[in-house]
C-alpha cells in the first residue's frame, strides 16, 4: 500500500478549489491532486500515492522506476481490478483449483 | 547467481554486493522496517546474495497486517449496514476480521467498494447524498497526507454523508517499540523511504542516538535496498550510528511541508494498538476533535465488540521479526492467499505473502509463476 509510483504530470486544472492534475503512469492515466506539491508544472514528474502528488522526482530516474515497475507487474497489482484479484483467490476457506 | 540478471543494473548490483563484502568483518541484524522493502528482498532474493552473516529481519511495517482486529472488526460491521457505502483500498478486501472479511460482506450484500483514492470515497459521497459513505483510513505516515485532506475536503466543503474510520500509524514509536523489546536483535535499520519523503528526517537522529543504531533511508528497488544495506553495514563496521538518506531523489530532509501540516491539523497522536504485537504508545494517528463530525467511530454505534483471533497464526511473532514465515506450521499447507489466517498472508507488503510468492519451495517462483495477491 505504501508502492508510490512515478509519473509525468500532463494537465493541471483548478476543480471545487482544489488543484488538480492528469498524470501518465507510463501508459495508466489518472487523476492526482497537486495540493501538497501546488508549483509542480507541466511536464515534471513526481511520485504519486494513492492519487495524490508526494514529493518531485527528476525524469531520468522516474523513467527508470517506472520501466522497472512496468516490467514487474507492480503497475497492474497498483492500477487493475482488485475484485478481480480478490475473486481469482477464491472465497476464504475454498480453494479454487 | 540467477538473480542478479534480473536487477534492472546487474554490473552495478554486483559492484554494491562487492562493496558490502568487502567491509563485513562480522555478523550484523539489520531490520527494513517497510513490508514494501521485504516484498522486494524475496522477490529478487537480495538476503541470499549478501555475504553470510548479514541476516535481514523484516519489520512490522505492513499497514493492512498491524490494523487491529477491533478496527477490522468494526469495519465489517459498518461495511455490511443497509445504506452505507463502504470503500476501502482494495488490500483490506480479505483481510480476515473475527468471522469474515470485506469481501464476504460485499458478496452478502454489503455495498463494498474499492477506490484508487480517498478523494474517490469523496466523489461517491457526492453522488450519493442520501447514503452514508464510509472511507477506511489506514496506513502509514504516506498515506496518512491523502487522508487528512480528504477530510478536511468534506469539513470544507460541508459534505455531511463523508465519514472516515481512521486508524493510522507512524513508523518511529515502531523503531522504539522494536529496540526496546527485550528479544531485539536488530542492530541498524533501513527507515521507510516513502514515509520519509512526507515526514523528512527529523524524527529519526534522536532514535538513532539513543539507541546507537544506524538508520538509513532506503527506497524499494533492488538497487536502493543494496544501497542501503551498504551504507547500515559501514556505518556498522566503523561504530557509527547516524541518520543517512540513502534515498535523496525522493526524500528531502524536511519532507513535504504542506502535507505536515495538514496532518498537524487534521490528526492528533494517540497510543495505538498493532494487530498482534499489542499497544505502542503514541504510535498512531486519530482525527482530532475538531474533525469529529467526519469521524466514522463518532458516527456509528460500534462499541461492544468482541475479537477472536485464530490460534494457530503468529503473525504476531513474524511481524516482530521473531519467526520468519516459512518457520510457522501452518504457511503455505493451512495457511496460503486463498486460505489466510492471518493479515500478513495477504496484504502485498505482508511477509507471509512474500515467502508464499516467491520462497514456498525453496527456491523463488518466477513472477509469471506467483499468484497475484491482492
Ligand atoms: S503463515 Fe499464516 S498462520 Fe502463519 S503467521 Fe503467516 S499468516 Fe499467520
């Protein structure tokens, strides 16, 4: 739950006074709120917990993180369908084959 | 060395592995204290790499694993309450509580959701104004932040149906609670980089004096984790015990201002209890006063509730760093993912989850062979 993962911010908007941005997760698009990091531009990289912006990470190793966490699976266990993940365990106490 | 092929640098994870080597003159414990951090280590197999000698512990730092039955217990009760909308990241889906877990009171009927966000609880919230809708704060200082402003949103923006169940915990009571321990063997510490990229460095040079124990800042790729096992192991070889940040591009010495703030005003410090290893003074976070309205506790009638833990899990000791998971009967035949009977089986930082992945038949599963946990 602590995974924070590196992205690229591509648009900021000002929404219900608060201040937001669309940030790529190297392919994963979401929304982040930018009010613990407001003077992040366009273009930079920060990473990213739980939809909110933590603190700015230059580009060179924000690439390299997220090509590493692409290769590991670690982008879709942080971004897919944890119903999905829940239900492929099986209800508790019955195994499914 | 089947491993190192499969550090993202394998020339410089071996230049690190020289390096720690070369300066080990003798045995040392080291703890990482973040479950992120030991899902990384067996994942790629960093403790049977180092020299002999070098034993890592892994620490209680798994958020899912340390939420208390109570508050587990008392989430489920909510959760399965006729118009209440219960969201939740998803590792809390089958964390088991006393009699069921998340995912047994949605399929009973239970408006469960997972969201990516707390400020996804908050839209629901919107959407729904004739419903309750309840978000489980939990976690450690990381997302403690993402919280507090989702609480301090719906205050803000007087959305009244928004309740949060709040049981947050903060990584340096748990450093005490660790070295204080009388069977504590841990002698240096890899500190959590993430909660150190909000929190800063502050806290930690008092421990690290008092103790005379090396603590150093460590992110979660193979390659920061050596590098932070290198600069324990020399601080350790030379008698030092200082604060290093061996994770500067993202965690700078005061860590993220505005979200230390807006945990000052939105939480206060409060002794908290840690699922299986018992009370830690001070070591949690709860809403404070002036955020009662938002608080799910305060909202709900859920006093009176009586916990049961099964007997045969000791996640207790492995999140103490006092048994590794394999060492307990009933890992991997009584007790796997799809069977867990204890929290750290099935969070994605949990220990046990982590040998079960990679580590089950003594030798580590390729990922595409690991079952995903959620
Ligand atoms: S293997 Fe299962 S029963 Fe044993 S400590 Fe881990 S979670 Fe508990």
């Amino acid at each position: 739950m602590c995974l924070a993962v590196p992205g690229r911010v591509v648009e900021i908007a000002e929404r219900d006074g608060t201040r937001m941005a669309v940030v790529d997760f190297g392919g994963v698009v979401k929304d982040v709120c930018l009010e613990y990091l407001p003077d992040l531009a366009v273009g930079e990289y920060a990473i990213v917990h739980v939809g909110f912006a933590l603190q700015r990470l230059d580009e060179e190793s924000a690439r390299r993180t997220l090509a590493l966490f692409a290769e590991l699976g670690l982008l879709q266990e942080e971004f897919g369908d944890p119903w999905e993940a829940a239900a492929d365990a099986g209800p508790r106490g019955e195994a499914k084959p | 060395m089947r491993y190192l092929e499969e550090f993202s640098d394998p020339a410089l994870a071996r230049g690190l592995l020289d390096d720690i080597r070369a300066a080990v003159t003798r045995p040392w414990a080291l703890m990482e204290v973040c479950g992120g951090q030991t899902h990384t280590i067996i994942r790629h197999g960093i403790d049977q790499l180092l020299p002999e000698g070098i034993e890592l512990i892994h620490g209680p730092g798994c958020p899912v694993c340390v939420t208390p039955l109570e508050i587990i217990d008392k989430a489920l009760e909510i959760a399965a309450r006729p118009g209440v909308i219960f969201c939740s990241f998803g590792d809390m889906l089958r964390v088991p509580g006393s009699d069921r877990d998340l995912f047994r009171v949605r399929s009973e009927g239970g408006d469960v959701r997972v969201v990516y966000s707390p400020l996804d609880a908050l839209r629901i919230a919107r959407e729904n104004p004739d419903r309750e809708v309840v978000f489980f704060g939990i976690g450690f200082e990381t997302t403690a932040p993402p919280n507090a402003m989702t609480v301090h949103q719906a205050r803000r923006h007087g959305i009244r149906n928004f309740s949060m169940l709040v049981s947050h915990v903060r990584v340096p009571p748990a450093i005490e609670a660790v070295m204080t321990s009388p069977d504590c063997r841990v002698q240096g510490f890899l500190a959590a980089g993430h909660v150190c990229s909000v929190m800063g460095v502050d806290e930690y040079p008092e421990l690290a004096a008092r103790h005379r124990v090396p603590i150093v800042v460590t992110g979660f790729e193979p390659l920061d984790i050596l590098e932070g096992i290198r600069r324990t192991v020399r601080q350790l070889e030379r008698g030092e015990h200082t604060v290093d940040n061996a994770y500067p591009r993202a965690v700078r010495p005061e860590g993220n201002p505005a979200a230390r703030a807006m945990l000052a005003d939105v939480f206060e410090v409060t002794d908290r209890a840690w699922r299986g290893i018992g009370t830690i003074p001070r070591s949690g976070w709860r809403l404070s006063p002036r955020y009662r309205e938002q608080d799910a506790e305060h909202r709900f009638d859920v006093a009176g509730i009586s916990t049961r833990e099964p007997e045969r899990c000791r996640s207790g000791e492995v999140l103490q760093g006092l048994l590794k998971p394999n060492q307990c009967e009933a890992f991997g035949g009584e007790c796997t993912p799809r069977t867990p009977l204890g929290a750290t089986m099935v969070s994605s930082e949990g220990a046990c989850a982590a040998y079960y992945l990679y580590r089950r038949l003594g030798a580590p599963a390729t990922p595409q062979e690991a079952t995903p946990v959620v």
